[in-house]
C-alpha cells in the first residue's frame, strides 16, 4: 500500500526524525531541490516545516508511473517547541484534484507524481507542504530490516485471510495468504511489520484502524533508530534501491538527524480523521470518504499553516 502502510495519512511528529534517514536511502534515487531554504549544517533547522510522506503498492500490479498512494501522512515539524503533528488523510477521502475533477485522493499520485499529490492535500487542506517522502513496499520492509526489526505493543489482532501476495516479483501478484498478528508485544521484521500496517480486512474500523497503525509503526521505528549517527546513512541508503524519492537534499540531513531525538512520544500529536470528521458512502460506483470541512479546516489549522 504506501510502504507505510501507509503509513500513515497525517503524520507531523516523525518528520524530524525519519527525513533524514529517508532521505540519505535517496541520496541516489529521487532527490531534488526542496522548498526549504540552505540550512546551516551545524547549526540545524529553526523554522517549522511541513512534510508529505507517502507510501504505495508498487508491485507488477501498478505500472511504475502509474501507482495510487495507499498512505497519505502529513507532518509538521516544529525544531524549536520541539513539537510535532502527523494527520492521516483517509485514501478514500473524495476530493477535487487539480486538473482532473472529483475523485479518491490516493489517485492524485497516479495522476500527476508526488507534484499531484502534493496540489490535492495543499488544495484541500488549505495548508503549504515544503517537502514530501515518498517509499514503496520493499522500502519500508528493508529499513526496518536494516534497523534489526521493531518493537510493537498490539492492543487489537490483526487477522486477515486476503492479504496480499505480492512483494515477490516471481509470484502472482494477485494471490492473496492468510496473516495473523496477535495482541502483546511483539518484536515485529520488515515483512511482518508491512502486513500489520497494509491489512484492512478483519477490523471493523477499517482504514481508520489501518492509519492509526501506520502512525504507531512510525514511533517504533524512530524509536528502533534512536541509535543511528551520520556515518550509518550510506549503509541504509544502500538498502532502499530505488524504494524512496524525496525533494529534501543531502544537505539537509545532518541538521535534521541533529533535532531528531529531541522529539518523543509526550511532544508528537497524532490525528486520524475519523466521524465526525469524516463519513463513509459512495460516489461515482464506488466506496469513499467523504469529508466534513467545516471540522477538518478548524482542526488542520490549529497546527498546519
């Protein structure tokens, strides 16, 4: 789905600590200039900045250009409160998307790249993205790999007999295998840790229960790489061959890997944006989210400017 289970649909806390890491694995891949200006490599960043992060299935399925986001996160980041927000955006949520009319959000990647993606949430959410991360399946599973797996507390099982069987090219992927991730604490690899956060089937809340996930998947992970230094970069980057592009350049990392532990569980804010918020239906044939911005807007504002 978004590698991240995507993970996450409003994700603003994490951005300190995962742009970096992220965005050394693109040292090669995807980088290019970000809106944010030069940042001193010593001093770090000051100012608040918003991030896209966004995660697809990018299996045999998909064309490779022609790929939906099953997470969409959004992450604002503030250095100095040491404050942090990630808002799920449900992928279903019905929207007007720039230069193509009404539709899910998760199509606006398909339809015009991270660029697209970007125009649908800074449209709709009436809020400016200065960056976004973007990660595929085997991205998410080989960085949580590298980091020797997560640490997950399960509070509801995850069961679901049509997960899909597609992260290995070789096979069909429309096949479909039985996953089970039980309640406890649990010591999750990456290809365990995509199926806790990609199931959507067996939960009666759905792809809310789904985005919550994703966020929880998020703290573990920054939580497993509290560890990691500069001089580990290149060693991840390795392991992501072509699983993340970002627009945040190499020389931003440094200054961002150096506010990274100065955010934790009591200062990340984390929102799901479901009923009232939001509320399920139908349009145009098929199952969506519609949205209520007369609670969204009010709610995003509070911390997205």
């Amino acid at each position: 789905m978004v590698a991240f289970g995507f993970v996450l649909a409003g994700l603003g806390g994490l951005g300190a600590y995962f742009l970096p890491v992220f965005q050394t694995a693109a040292n090669s891949t995807t980088i290019g200039s970000g809106a944010l200006p030069h940042l001193n490599p010593v001093t770090g960043p000051t100012q608040p900045f918003t991030v896209l992060l966004l995660g697809s299935d990018d299996d045999s399925k998909f064309m490779p250009d022609r790929l939906n986001t099953q997470s969409m996160i959004l992450m604002r980041i503030d250095p100095e409160s040491k404050q942090a927000t990630m808002l799920s955006i449900p992928r279903d949520l019905w929207v007007p998307i720039p230069n193509v009319g009404y539709g899910k959000i998760s199509t606006a990647y398909q339809m015009g790249g991270a660029q697209g993606a970007i125009a649908a949430v800074e449209s709709n959410f009436k809020v400016h993205v200065d960056d976004y991360v973007w990660i595929g399946l085997n991205g998410l599973v080989n960085l949580i790999n590298r980091l020797g797996g997560v640490n997950v507390q399960v509070t509801n099982p995850v069961m679901d007999d049509f997960y899909p069987s597609d992260l290995n090219s070789a096979g069909n992927p429309y096949d479909y295998y039985r996953v089970a991730v039980l309640p406890g604490a649990t010591h999750l690899d990456g290809v365990h840790a995509l199926q806790y956060v990609r199931s959507r089937h067996g939960d009666v809340r759905g792809d809310f229960a789904r985005s919550e996930r994703q966020q929880q998947l998020l703290l573990s992970i920054k939580a497993q790489a509290s560890h990691l230094n500069v001089a580990d970069l290149p060693t991840l980057a390795s392991a992501f061959n072509g699983e993340i592009k970002s627009s945040i350049g190499v020389d931003r990392l440094r200054p961002l890997l150096s506010i990274a532990n100065d955010f934790n569980g009591s200062n990340i804010h984390r929102v799901v944006l479901v009923p009232p918020y939001t509320s399920e239906g139908f349009a145009a044939g098929q199952s969506v989210v519609f949205p209520d911005w007369a609670q969204i807007l009010p709610l995003v504002h509070q911390t997205f400017p």
